[in-house]
C-alpha cells in the first residue's frame, strides 16, 4: 500500500503541530508507524490522499452513525451555510435543536448549546457545583470527559485516595477536588462519600465506557449510583458524548433504564461537525446564565451550520424505527464472527460490545475496569492494527478506544471485514 503523500504530509505537520496532529490518538504513537491523511469519505468508506480505501470502523470516533457524507446532512449544511455561518445571534435552529432533544431524551428537561464534549463536561461540572454548593466530584478511572483540568486526573496510591494529576500543567489544587473509584465498583463509590461527608457535588461518568476500550456497566451498577446520588445528595451526570444517540434514540440512559440528573452530549448531535450540548433537571440548569449566578458562554454555541447537521440526523433517527435494531444485528454478526476466528487460532482475545460500538482486547476477559483493560497485550494489537490497515480497514489506532458500526455498513462490508480479521490472524 502506498502512502508516500501521507509520510510527506506528516513529516511537515511535525514542524508545525505537536506530534504532526490536533488531537494525539491520530498520531499512531501507540501503534507504531505514521498517520494516515484522508481525503474524502463516503458510506462505509474512507479514502486517503494517496488513493487508498478503507473501511471505516472509527466513523469520526462515533458521529456518522448513518455513514459518511449522508446527502440528506450533506444538503442541509449547505442550504444553512448559503444563509452565512455564524450571526452571533439566536436562531430558530437552536430552539428547534433543543425540542429534539428533549423530545428524544427523557433525562433532559432544558439544555444548552456549547462547542464541544470537553466543554460540555466542563459546563455541567460547573452547574453541579454552583447547584449543591459543593466542591469535590468523583471520577472513575479510565472514563474520560475531555482535557478539563479536572478530570485529568487518576488514582493515587489506591482507589480510596485523593487523585494526583496525570498531566503536567494541572495543579495539586485542582486535583485534591476530584476523587476517583475504580469503573463497576460501588462500594469505593460509597466509601468516597461516607468519607467526605457533604463535599462531593457530582460522580460523573461515561455509562458505557468507550475510553479505556468499550466496557459495559455491570448490572445495577448504574442504579447503585443513581440510588447513592439521591441518598447523598449528589448531581449524577451521564456523559453521553459518545453514546448519546448512538446506542439507543435516548442514549445509554434509554438502553439501561436510568436517569441522571444531568447529561452531556456531542458527536452525532453534530452530524460530525464540532457541537456538543448539556441539559437535565429544569431546577439545576435554571441555575446556568442567563437565568442563574453560573456563568457559562460561547460565541458560537448553537452555530447555525452545526445546528442544520444535527437536527438533520436526529430527525433521520426519529423517522426509522428500525435503526437500532439494525445496529445491533450488523455488530452483532461482526463480534460473533471477530470472536469466532480467533478461537479457532486460539488465540486469547475479549471482545465487549454494546449496540454499535467495540472493542477487541488482548487478553483472556472479563474486561470490567482500567485495571483489567490495562492487562491487554498492546504489542499484539499494534500488530493487528498495522495488519488491518494494510489489508483496507481502518480500525482504532489504540487499544483502549471503542470502534463504531455505522448504518452504511452491509453485508460485503461485513464479509470483507471478517476476512481481513482471519487473513491476519492466520499470520499471527
């Protein structure tokens, strides 16, 4: 496979980015090798700058739910971007963009518009503090929410201690206010809580993990928390980013059955442009500004490009009942099939999936938290990566990130993922 205009591109954009890269998972760090530049998408497919295909198992870590360039989102940004891109003003798109997803998520009684799932997360910390009059939040390890100083953070000698930064730039201060636990572990949770009494404002969490590899909440462990939350009084956020309508029309919340108090959104609500959102309970976001003393602005939140994507896809979602079902057949017969061809080299692998989104570890499962994700056999999965790169399929450039299904995929994209996984397996 040639990619001589993706090694040239690189070695420029290392002189001028850091690492030749605006986000470090495409560097490749963790799985060797340079970065692959793409040019154009469509469906299922992506294509390079050298010409090359490939079959697209990231879909923009999770927004082209439906497949890329879709003509009915490809069609409504550009009839929005004839109107001009930004006005700094409101628009009706963003009042028709909030009944959608209020419509869609029952967790959601107001919400507001930001630029991205960093933001978001930020925001709805902010609002849970100004809430409860409350300082500390509860993070769990291996969940991440952006690169907010405050959850930049992981535990410290042991799960029961205060954090200590995991990045330099980020203060002892900051850190002291976050407290971590270990994923599908109440108990910590619980410990957190009884030992600091009337301090902790939120826990935050993703429901569905997609950051440490996909790893699915244990049963009742999302009610055990929304239950400690109303005996502690405690502001219990989803972060959806990820699998905010993707995994169900109401999210990880709909599919399990829970309800936080808050929930932040990104990614399809976007179309894949850059959009994120939080909303929840009327009484806490009437504490955000306007409204309330939490400040919080953006000069292009709600922009009206964005907001022409996003409503479109949210409206393609409401009108096909049988996404979902879909979804789950399609990634279904890819988990059984990827789990199938390497028992039969005997080769120890765990693969989780819920809905649309998986991952495959390098090692013997469960996998149910950081510290279980972490025994994967990095080395290996580079090879494999590398070696279903060269045979046209773009997997996630990392062990510890969730892949995505998207519609556009079919029975031949299903067929010629299989076959890629067995030819590299055969080799391995």
């Amino acid at each position: 496979m040639n990619t001589e205009t993706s090694q040239k591109l690189f070695e420029e954009a290392r002189h001028l980015m850091p690492g030749g890269v605006n986000s470090p998972v495409r560097a490749f760090k963790s799985v060797g090798g340079n970065p692959v530049f793409m040019k154009s998408a469509s469906g299922a497919w992506l294509t390079d700058v050298d010409g090359n295909r490939y079959l697209d198992l990231i879909n923009s870590w999770g927004p082209m739910l439906l497949g890329h360039a879709r003509p009915e989102v490809v069609q409504a940004v550009q009839e929005a971007a004839i109107h001009s891109f930004s006005f700094g003003t409101p628009t009706s798109a963003e009042v028709e963009m909030a009944n959608l997803i209020i419509a869609l998520v029952p967790g959601v009684e107001m919400v507001r518009m930001v630029n991205s799932g960093t933001e978001a997360t930020l925001s709805a910390i902010r609002v849970a503090r100004g809430f409860t009059g409350k300082e500390k939040i509860i993070k769990f390890e291996g969940c991440y929410h952006g690169h907010g100083d405050s959850f930049l953070i992981a535990a410290g000698s042991g799960a029961m201690t205060f954090g200590v930064p995991d990045s330099q730039g980020v203060t002892n201060a900051v850190a002291k206010d976050t407290l971590t636990a270990p994923y599908n572990d109440l108990e910590t949770v619980k410990q957190l809580l009884v030992n600091n009494p009337d301090q902790v404002a939120a826990i935050i969490l993703e429901p569905v993990v997609g950051n440490m590899g996909l790893v699915n909440p244990e049963p009742g462990f999302l009610q055990g928390l929304r239950d400690l939350c109303d005996e502690y009084g405690v502001v219990l956020i989803f972060d959806e980013v990820m699998t905010g309508f993707r995994l169900s029309a109401a999210g990880a919340q709909g599919l399990f059955g829970v309800r936080p108090d808050l929930s932040t959104f990104g990614k399809v609500i976007g179309g894949g442009l850059p959009v994120g959102a939080y909303g929840g309970r009327r009484e806490i976001m009437e504490k955000v500004s306007p409204s309330g003393p939490v400040y919080q602005a953006g000069t292009l939140s709600g922009n009206p490009v964005a907001m022409a994507a996003g409503i479109t896809m949210l409206k393609l979602i409401q009108a096909d009942p049988e996404l979902y079902t879909r979804l789950e057949q399609k990634s279904s017969s890819i988990e059984i099939g990827i789990s199938e061809i390497f028992s039969e080299k005997g080769l120890p692998v765990c693969v989780n999936r819920c809905g649309s989104m998986f991952t495959v570890f390098f090692c013997e499962g469960p996998v149910r938290n950081y510290t279980e994700a972490k025994k994967a056999d990095t080395i290996r999965f580079a090879q494999y990566f590398q070696a279903l790169l060269s045979r046209g399929v773009y997997p996630a450039p990392s062990q510890f990130e969730a892949m995505f299904i998207s519609d556009a995929v079919g029975e031949k994209e299903i067929a010629f993922l299989l076959e890629a996984v067995r030819g590299v397996v055969k080799d391995m």
